[in-house]
C-alpha cells in the first residue's frame, strides 16, 4: 500500500460535546465541587437531583429556587433509577467507589471528583460565551495548568466573539428558511464561510436586524457576501497608541552630583497593561541602562524594556534578603554612572515600600526621581467594571493591605454602607478576611469580588457576596495577584462588566474545573 496516514497518539479523551438537555444528571454530595458541577449540568439545560444530608448556601438558593431536585438524606442505590449520568463529589473515598461500582454495572456513566480510576470522563476548564464554549483537558494531569491554559485562549478571543456566533445562528437560520432545497445546501455552505472567514468577528458581533436582511438579500441574489457593506462603531472605535518622543527623560531637578554620580528613576509600572504606562515611565524604561524589578511585573511589560533586567527574587520568608540584594545592585550601578529603574508593580508608594526605597538610596547620596503609576486599587476594580465610588451608592473607599508586617489581619472598622472596602494582598486569607469582615457588622449579602491581575490579558473577576465568595473562588481557583473589593459599588455596573473583554462571564457565578 503506497499511501501512508498519521498515526494515532495514544492517551487522549474522545471530546465530544454531550446534549444534556432534559437528561437526568444525578449529583452525590452538597459542597462546593458538587455546586459547580450542578452549575455545569444546569447550563447544559439537565434536569438536576442532588443528593446529600447538607447542602452549601450556593445549593440551598438552587433548591429554594427549585433549579434542582434535593434529595435530603445519603445516597441509596435506588437513586440510580432513572440517571443519565452520575457525579460524586463526596469525601467518603470508600462510598465514592462503591457508588462508580454500581453505576458501572447498570451501565451509567460516572465521573467521582478526585477519584481518577473511577472516572468514565473527565470535566474539563471551559470558557463560556453565549453558545461558544472552549474546553481544555490535560487528561486529569495538571487541571490547574489546564484553566490558565484555558485563560490565555479566551484573552485572546476578539471582543464579541459569542455575540458574533450567535449572529451567524440567526443568519444560518434566515438563510435555511429562505432556501430550504436540499440541493442547495453546498451553495448555503460555501456563501456562510465566506462570509466567516473573511470578515472581522468583531463586525460579525455587531450585526443587527438590518444587517442580517441585507445578508440575506445578498445571498438571495447571489452576490458575494464581502459586496456587502456594513458600517459599525467598531470601524472608528479604535484609537491608535500614543507616539512617545525619543529625547530623553529630563530629571525635575538637575543632577549636582560628580560626573560619573549615576541617576535613579523609582517608576510605577501601573496595573500590568503596557499601555497604561505613563509616558514618562515608557520613556524611563526605555532610556534605562538596567532595570530593577519586582517579580510580579507582568511579560507585557517586561518586553519593551531594551536594557537588562533584574528580577527581585523574593520568596516567603525571604523578603528582607531580597530587597537588601536590590539595594546592592542598585548601588553597585549607580557607582557606575548607570541610569537605574527600580520598577516596582502599581504606584511605589501605595503599599508598594518606595518610600523606604527613596529613604535608603538618600541615606547613600542618591535623590529617586518619582514616575508615579495607576494603582490597581483604584484601577484594578475599574477595568473590571467596578467603580469604587459612585453617586447615591458609595461616597468614600477605604484602601487596607491583608499582608502586616507581623502577619495579624489588618483592623477593619465598622461597616458602613457608603464605603467601599479594598484589601491588597489578602486571597490567599480570603476565609480569615470574610470572618473578620463578619465581626465587624458587614451583612452576608454584601457583594465582594475578586479582582485578578488587573490590566493583563489573563485579567478575571469573581464575584460572590460575603457569605459565598468563600466557596466561589474554592471551586474557581484563584490566579494571583488579586485584590479585594467589597460594597455595593461592586455590582453597580455588573451587566457592563459582563462584556469586558477580559472577562470570562462564567465566573461571575459557578466556574467549572476539570
């Protein structure tokens, strides 16, 4: 046989994408895995049982609200009847096997959270959209590297991507019914991917109702779907990037020093988007003989620098060893002559320690220069759609750090409903946090969100309320650095949140994990 194929890779999933709808999914358990994976068969429009002794505040809403059917007692094998599919998600080990046993032997698939041997299938890190949904599998051999893997695919999706598919489901539709012959069903093929590969998604995601009877009238009349044209906001939205001067960055004060007497920009490299550098910083960075930065400033930002980096490596337990080694380096090249940037993540003096920075270089002969940058406790929450002060909602915000020097929990006054609350370095406390916040008179209810690396292309918010953030970002995850944000501001401008780009809306309620 002269013709030769590729051969199989061995060890992948068949992935395929199971119509669920009206089937009966049966849940074993009432946490937080068990909720997300109700969350998951609700979307797929499942009918829901859940069985368990005690259900978590997200499944007692589901219940009171009659999304699901709650079974309040253990599991008994006669709740098996009837089940499409069955999930457990329970602590029992030993229960849990037994459960996969039984389903095995009447034939029902079975998925036993954390229990690989006993899974039919796995669940995989997805990515919602209207009807896109982008599911990435490691095969049950990294799920947490599977949802930043899953993160950096949907960051890099065009603004509108579901809004664009949904688009062409109701042109599909129109066309179907306009031409229904099944003769004709290459010639309505071949006219939508053209239309699908040549044109922008972002202008397929703006289609209105005339824009698709235009569609439609084209392909009626047979004229190529790139004849015809649409005009949109997205034609003239974009702005072009600011031209940054090439002279070079003139100190506020004249250098006095010896000729050789080297110079030192503090810059703040802001929220972790380059172009939301100022441009003085840009112009700073760029005329840098080396740069001394933290270790969480983001790659996008590290790559316009053009001289050496130097990275802090700063470490838990190590964080005074590491500032002593920049300050080394620092001085060692300002000995020099050299142009120094000591870059440091937001703006230095907002919890950032540039003024111990500018304090130690002083007490050397060195005057900082000051390039401030955009904080992410104020623009963190505002690029996520969450302003932290709005009329008639909150008048005042309280910025805290989660992380003193000793390691207590900061001092939280007494809630105030016009306040917004924004805690810096406190996820990894989130539980202790919620507590503190709880002594201190702040309701169950309040909405809280979590603010991940804001100004990335990885940016996500997850939103909760006191009482269920907690569980939220368990079955999340979380995906430092992230702040956060707590007061009625947070859910001010939730439906205009939704469709930042960054945003993945799954995670404004349940995220599913593999």
């Amino acid at each position: 046989m002269s013709q030769t194929f590729r051969d199989p890779q061995s060890g992948g999933s068949l992935i395929v994408a199971w119509q669920a709808k009206a089937r009966s999914i049966l849940i074993v358990g009432g946490g937080a895995v068990a909720a997300g994976r109700v969350f998951n068969a609700l979307e797929a429009d499942a009918n829901v049982t859940v069985v368990a002794p005690k259900l978590c505040p997200e499944l007692e809403y589901r219940a009171q609200a009659q999304q699901i059917t709650w079974r309040n007692r253990t599991f008994e094998d006669s709740d098996l009847d009837g089940s499409d599919m069955v999930l457990t998600a329970i602590s029992d080990g030993h229960e849990s096997r037994r459960i996969a046993d039984t389903c095995k032997q009447r034939r029902i698939p079975v998925n036993a959270a954390d229990i690989n041997d006993l899974c039919d299938f796995w669940f995989m890190s997805t990515h919602r959209d209207h009807s896109v949904q982008i599911a990435v599998s490691t095969n049950s051999k990294a799920p947490r590297l599977a949802n930043r893997i899953r993160r950096q695919i949907a960051s890099s999706l065009p603004r509108g991507t579901g809004q664009a598919v949904e688009q062409i489901g109701r042109l599909r539709k129109r066309i179907r019914e306009a031409d229904p012959r099944p003769e004709n069903s290459k010639r309505r093929m071949t006219w939508l991917t053209q239309l699908c590969d040549y044109w922008p998604i972002e202008q397929l995601a703006k289609l209105d109702s005339d824009n698709i009877d235009s569609l439609l009238d084209a392909y009626v009349q047979d004229h190529d779907p790139q004849s015809v044209r649409i005009h949109s906001a997205s034609e003239s939205s974009g702005m072009p990037s600011p031209v940054l001067p090439s002279r070079t960055l003139t100190p506020d004060t004249p250098n006095t020093g010896e000729p050789n007497h080297g110079r030192l920009i503090l810059v703040g490299a802001g929220v972790g988007d380059p172009e939301l550098l100022t441009v003085r910083a840009h112009r700073a960075l760029k005329e840098a003989d080396i740069v001394l930065a933290d270790k969480l400033i983001p790659e996008a930002v590290l790559d316009i620098i053009d001289c050496e980096i130097y990275t802090a490596r700063k470490f838990p337990g190590a964080a005074s060893e590491a500032q002593d080694d920049l300050y080394r380096r620092g001085l060692e090249e300002l000995a020099k002559g050299k142009c120094v940037v000591r870059l440091k993540q937001g703006d230095p003096f907002v919890y950032g320690r540039g003024g111990e920075e500018v304090l130690f270089f002083r007490s050397h002969g060195y005057e900082s220069e000051m390039v401030p940058g955009l904080s992410s406790a104020i623009n963190g929450p505002g690029l996520c759609g969450i302003p932290v002060t709005h009329r008639g909602v909150a008048d005042q915000v309280l910025v805290i750090s989660g992380a003193n020097r000793n390691g207590d929990l900061p001092v939280v006054p007494q809630f105030m409903a016009t306040r917004t609350l924004v805690i810096l370095m406190a996820v990894k406390r989130l539980e202790q946090i919620v507590g503190l916040l709880a002594e201190h008179g702040f309701p169950a209810d309040l909405p809280v969100a979590i603010v991940e690396r804001a100004g990335c292309s990885d940016q996500r918010t997850v939103r909760g309320s006191l009482h269920t953030i907690v569980d939220v970002v368990a079955r999340a995850g979380h995906n430092p650095p992230g702040l956060i944000v707590a007061g009625y501001s947070v859910n001010v401008l939730s439906d205009a949140a939704i469709q930042d780009r960054y945003l993945d809306p799954s995670t404004l309620g349940l995220h599913s994990s593999e």
